[in-house]
C-alpha cells in the first residue's frame, strides 16, 4: 500500500475517531462558585440530562432540579432575596428557561405556592401564578382549571373524560362494576378487564385514548381476578395471577401477550433494573416497580412533599391533606386530596382540576391520567 493510501487512510481514522468523540462525550460535571453571599453547587448528570442546582444560605441548602440538555456552564447568573418575617425566598436567574423561586419557612423548604400573601407581594408578579376556582358541573364531577393533560374517571360503567375543560362519557359495560384494582395504564392505553366475564377472564377491554375506540382483545390464557399489577415498562404491563402463580406481560398495542414465570421459577421484577424473582417470591411480597426518577413524590402525614434525585431534603409542596398520589410524570403530579383533585408542578403550583363527593369513600385506581396529549 501507498504511502499516500495509508496517510489518507489516518486522515479518514483519525476524523471518525474525533466524531466519536463529540457524539458521545459524557460532559457531566460538578462545581462549587460563589454569587454574592450563597454558595452554588451546580451539577449536570450527561445520562439523564439533567441539571441539579444547591444554594447553600445560612443555615439550609435550597435546592432545584431543571431536565435538560447540556447548555453550558455555570447558569445561575444572579440571585435576589425576598423575605417575610419566617419566610423566605430567592429568584435565581438562569441562562435556561426563566427566573425560578427556590423558598422556605421556619426554616423548611417549601415550594413558592405556599408563601403568605404579603411576602407574595413583595416579589415580581410575573412569578407569582394565581388560579381561579371558577368551576361549572356537569354529572356529579365539578371542573376546574383546565391543563393539557387528559383526565379518566371511572363511573362504574365505564369512563368521565375530562379534555380540554369538557366532559363527555363512554360506557363500557351495562352492569356496575366497583373492583377497578386490574384497570392498568401504559402509554396512550388503558385495558380493562372484560368484567362481563365471572371468576376469570380471557377477555380485555383495550381502550385507545388518542381515539377513545375500544377494542375487545382475546387472550389465550384464563387469568383470575385475584391478580394485581405489579407495574408497567415501556410498551408493556406486567400482572401476577396470584391464584395460579403466573406472570404475564401484557402489549396492549400489539394485542399481544405472554407468560413469563410460573410458581417457583424465575420471573422478572423492575427494580430500578430488571431482577429476576420467583413468581412465589413475588406474590408473598405483593412485589411492585420502581424506577430511578429524578423528580420523587411521596405522602408523609398526609402532606405531600417532593424530593430531587440523590437527595435527602424534601420540599413540602401542598398545605392540603393528600390521601393518594395519582399519576407523576417528570415534576408533574396528580394527587387526591378528600373528594378534589389536584395538579402541582413546581413552576405552577397547585391547580384544582375536578371534585367528585364518591372520591371521599372510593378512590382506589379510579382515576388515570394521559399525559399532554394533543
């Protein structure tokens, strides 16, 4: 071979080796820089795109979390301080997206929602997001504040949907049916147990919710009513059959399923990764998934508080009582509080959606959410 081949054949190496480089270098970072009298820990995580920002002041160490791509550096440009007897919040100015409130009181995180009137006052009211109650009913549901997400409500029959501050109705069975606990969501689908059948079923209800067209998909198993889902992943709900010791996946968009575990052989459980368990293991802990989420939600005291990925603080976001958290997806999170339902994202604060007096004694899996669809 040439020399003149084999030096345009470095040349060709060495500019792929460099594109390699660029599409996949991991600019994940940390870095401590001071603006005024805070102390800033930026970090970005390059895997899950990501930005986790910590100003330490005084005593407590405020914190906020953006999803994000790589956008440089040091994006706290400026901070400004507001406060109100125990109150007190800071505007951090970044490069990306708008000025954000990070807040406490005596001495807690809080979102900015939960601040008095008179520190709300004080700060610019471009980031102060006030809601009004004006409501209209219609059934037994009272409507609120409309959000681009789309809401299902079980009525027994089948579903309420709310969707662009509208409700209509789609029935699905003739006779009531109170036992939801096996309605599953994945994605833009909800499947529904043929509940016409007694005992067992080998039938599904597959309710596409871009269209709201039911299908009826039939299985080639016999799966009881004493099951539970364990979870859903990508494209797929996984179910126990607890009486019959067997694990299926469920595709609802193919129609398709299949079993993967029986009684003491080895299944599969998400637990932040996939694990394998068996079926008897499974059903003896009443074994769910979990995932490794950047934004986490949970109810302590009845209070509902949110925590960043890594984090050991938490952040208390409602005053309201919470009594189950419905759906999150990413910062957002739905969450019933007596007979209301409510929307928080820690840009928006909390909105009321809807109100529905059954919820006060019924609101097990009775309600599911489609997240921003258009």
């Amino acid at each position: 071979m040439s020399k003149k081949k084999l030096r345009l054949l470095l040349i060709i190496f060495l500019i792929i080796t460099f594109l390699l480089l660029i599409i996949f270098k991991d600019n994940s970072y940390s870095k401590v820089y001071d603006i005024d009298e805070y102390k800033v820990t930026e970090e970005f995580n390059d895997k899950q795109s990501y930005y986790y920002f910590q100003i330490k002041y005084n005593s407590l160490d405020y914190e906020l979390l953006i999803n994000h791509k790589y956008s440089g550096e040091k994006l706290i440009t400026n901070i400004t301080k507001y406060s109100e007897k125990e109150e007190l919040c800071l505007v951090l100015e970044l490069t990306i997206g708008n000025s954000t409130l990070v807040c406490s009181k005596d001495n807690k995180l809080i979102n900015w929602n939960l601040i008095s009137d008179n520190l709300k006052d004080k700060i610019p009211s471009e980031l102060i997001k006030e809601y009004s109650e004006n409501s209209y009913t219609e059934k037994d549901i009272a409507i609120f504040n409309n959000i681009a997400s789309k809401i299902y409500i079980w009525n027994y029959k089948g579903f309420d949907i709310i969707e662009n501050g509208k409700l209509k109705t789609l029935n699905i069975f003739d006779d009531d049916v109170y036992d939801t606990n096996l309605i599953a969501k994945v994605n833009n689908y909800i499947i529904i147990p043929n509940y016409n059948q007694k005992y067992n079923f080998n039938k599904i209800i597959v309710l596409n919710t871009k269209t709201d067209k039911i299908e009826e998909w039939e299985l080639n198993y016999e799966i009881s009513y004493d099951s539970y889902v364990m979870g859903s992943y990508e494209n797929s709900i996984y179910l126990v059959d607890i009486k019959n010791k067997i694990q299926y996946e469920l595709v609802p968009h193919k129609q398709k399923a299949r079993i993967i575990a029986t009684k003491n052989s080895q299944g599969l459980v998400y637990k932040k990764e996939w694990q394998k368990m068996t079926v008897n293991q499974m059903i003896n802990n009443k074994e769910t998934f979990t995932f490794n989420i950047i934004y986490n939600y949970q109810i302590a005291s009845q209070k509902l508080y949110l925590s960043y990925i890594n984090s050991p603080n938490t952040i208390q976001v409602t005053n309201n009582q919470v009594d189950k958290i419905v759906a999150i997806n990413d910062n957002e999170v739905y969450y019933l509080s007596q007979n209301k339902l409510f929307y928080f994202n820690i840009y928006d604060g909390e909105k009321l959606l809807a109100q529905k007096e059954e919820w006060l004694f019924n609101n097990e899996n009775k309600v599911f959410i489609i997240f921003n669809q258009k």
